[in-house]
C-alpha cells in the first residue's frame, strides 16, 4: 500500500490562511495558537458551555460577597462588596462625606494649629478688597441694571409692605448690632460695599412672599447677606429640626 503524501501547505480552519507545513511532526488545523483559541471560544458560545461556565463563575463570586457581607455603618444595609465604606445610598455617601471631612479637619488643626482654610480666607478677602478698591462696584459698571434690580426690590418692598414703618437704625439696635447669621458683632463704621458692613435681611425673602415688617428683618453683615441670597433660613432650620427629632 503507498504510503499517504505530505502537503506542503494547508488551510487554516478557521480564518482560511495558507500556512506552511514542515517536513516532520503532525499536520496543524490552525494557523496559530490564536485561530484555535478563537475557534475553541466560537464552540463553547455554540454549544452552550462558555453561558453555563460565566453562571457558575457570577453564583460563586455572589455567594463569597453574602458570605462576607458587612453592614453599612450608618444604615445598617448588608455590603456585600468587602471594600465599600458605606452601602452607595445618597444619605450614607453624605454621611461618609461629612465624617470624612470632618476627621481631615480635626487632623489638620492637630497638626498646623489653627482651622484649614484660615489663611485662604485672609487672602481671598485680601484679594476681593483690592479687586474691588481698582475695579470698583458693578452696580458703576452695569448702571441699567443696578438701576432695574432698585425698581424690582422698591416694588416688592411696596407690596409686602404694611403700615408699620421703620429704619435699618431701629433694626441694628434692637439686634444689638450682631449679625443674625453668623452672630458676630457689626461695626458700623464699615461702610458699604465692605463685607462687614451693616445691612438689613429678610428673614422669609422678599421673592419668596415675605413681608417688610420688622419681624421679618434681623441685622447682618453685607457679605453674610449676599452669601444667604434668596434662600428661606427659618424652612432650613425646621428641616434640620425634624431631622434631628427622635422617631
């Protein structure tokens, strides 16, 4: 019986490439080690095997998470990912986020001796007094507009007015010249625009339906009340109350 020919060459199987064959050993199927992974994945995907392989792989990665499971430190939810700090909910990343700020800042004044952000502050105050002393005010600049934002507040105080009357002086001194919002004492003798500046704030604002009454003004620092915008305070403060309420 003759004996069988060697082919010179053959035909990959799976990408159809010419590849050379040597002289000795077996005759190859595939071009390359990569051609037969390629078309040992192709049969896995085919015959099912390689959707039950990732099944078994995902069952025993989420039974090693449950059986390591922690809780999460502020609302006791069960982590199953042993590196999270908290469980990803919005009030426990706030939670984390206020905790982990605070701990920086408590290191930080152990450390340096004084508040992080003191000298930053200095600075930037620094930087906003000479900025303003050789720029000037916007309200120079932009005329028409300071112009319109005097006629839009003047007509509010018209319609949220009353018949009580009274003046920013009856204001300060019945508040002691303190700042209502971060309680530290007024110089009068800053004159506007300095930001400690005295100034007279609606406590419920003005655009919101607030009255011009003298119980809903407080005395503030002209930086304070530009900071507090057209926020309600007293809604704020009640939101934190019933928070802070035991259930």
């Amino acid at each position: 019986m003759p004996e069988a020919t060697r082919p010179t060459s053959i035909t990959c199987v799976h990408c159809r490439a010419e590849k050379q064959v040597g002289r000795s050993g077996p005759i190859p199927t595939y071009c390359s080690a990569h051609c037969r992974s390629a078309a040992k994945y192709q049969r896995t995907r085919v015959d099912g095997r390689y959707e039950a392989e990732r099944a078994t792989a995902r069952e025993k990665t989420r039974a090693s998470r449950l059986a390591n499971a922690r809780p999460c430190p502020y609302c006791n939810a069960p982590m199953e990912n042993p590196r999270r700090k908290q469980c990803g909910q919005p009030e426990c990343k706030r939670a984390f986020n206020a905790d982990r700020m605070r701990g920086f800042m408590r290191a930080y004044r152990a450390d340096a001796g004084e508040r992080y952000g003191s000298r930053y502050s200095e600075k930037q105050r620094e930087y906003h007094r000479l900025r303003r002393e050789r720029v000037g005010h916007w309200r120079k600049h932009y005329p028409e507009a300071a112009a319109a934002g005097d006629a839009r507040r003047r007509m509010r105080i018209v319609q949220a007015s009353g018949t009580e009357s009274f003046s920013p002086l009856d204001v300060h001194t019945r508040d002691k010249w303190t700042c209502q919002l971060c309680h530290l004492p007024i110089d009068p003798s800053n004159a506007w625009p300095h930001s400690m500046s005295p100034s007279v704030d609606h406590i419920i604002p003005l655009s919101r339906g607030g009255a011009h009454a003298l119980s809903n003004v407080q005395s503030a620092h002209l930086g304070c009340n530009s900071r507090k915008r057209d926020r309600d305070m007293v809604n704020a403060v009640l939101a934190l109350a019933r928070q802070a309420a035991p259930r």
